[in-house]
C-alpha cells in the first residue's frame, strides 16, 4: 500500500544521492518497520497454526518471525519452547532461547528454559549460571 509506495520512494533517491544521510536514516527505519511487520505477521499465523495443533506450520512461522526480527524475544521463546516439547536438538532449541534472554534478560521464564536447554546439551555450567539468575530474578515471575 502507501507504505510500500513511500518506501520505494525513498529507496530510489538514496540511490540517486548516495551520500544523503537523511535518506540514510528514512530507508533504515522503513526497513525496520517492514522488518518488524513481517515479525508480527509471521507470529499471529504460527499462533493460529498452534492453535490447530499444525506444529510444523508453527515452527516455519515463528523461525520466520525470528528471522525477521531477532528481538521478536516471545516468537524466538515460544520456538524454544516448541522446539523442545518437540524433542528437537538442544542445541538448536538453545539458539532461540538465547535471543529471548538477550532481548529481555530480567524474564525469569526465558532464563529458566535456556538453562533446562543448555542442561540438556551438556552445557552444565552454563545452564547453572542461568538458573541461578532465574531464581535471583523471581523464579519465573517477570520484574521490569
């Protein structure tokens, strides 16, 4: 729609001045924008996936909102989440998880899974560390 036009707008003069820092800034945060709505988009549809028990839909699209937006923490800890309920790799399941606490690391809940996760693939130490912060943190309660 108009955002779409707006943004092809704004990609053409960057490429005709190059060197304009404005545009500079207007094209990074139109791409962000569409970054983050492609985030949302792809999340709703693994929830209505969820929801309909499709794991495999949900697994694609919430991989897809991650992808889109590496802060999306709820997309990134509700893959762990079903990554793990799915027997899947620890080890792949421990990515997402990490990028949940780096997003929001005063959530107990994500600090709590990536321990269990990083348990599960060995990391002992490491797993400790995050369950002792979980704990420090509330023990699943979310402080802001």
């Amino acid at each position: 729609g108009e955002f779409s036009l707006g943004f092809s707008l704004v990609n053409q003069a960057s490429q005709a001045d190059p060197n304009n820092a404005e545009l500079k800034v207007l094209l990074a945060e139109a791409r962000k924008h569409m970054d983050h709505g492609r985030a949302e988009e792809n999340y709703k549809r693994a929830m209505t996936a969820l929801e309909v028990g499709e794991d495999d839909v949900a697994i694609s699209a919430l991989k897809s909102a991650v992808s889109a937006e590496a802060s999306h923490h709820v997309a990134a800890y509700k893959l762990a989440q079903l990554l793990e309920r799915r027997g899947a790799d620890p080890r792949e399941s421990t990515g997402y998880a990490q990028k949940a606490v780096d997003a929001e690391p005063t959530n107990a809940d994500y600090r709590l899974l990536l321990a269990r996760l990083l348990g599960a693939a060995g990391m002992k130490a490491l797993a400790k560390k995050h369950a002792d912060e979980a704990a420090r943190l509330g023990g699943g309660k979310k402080k802001s």
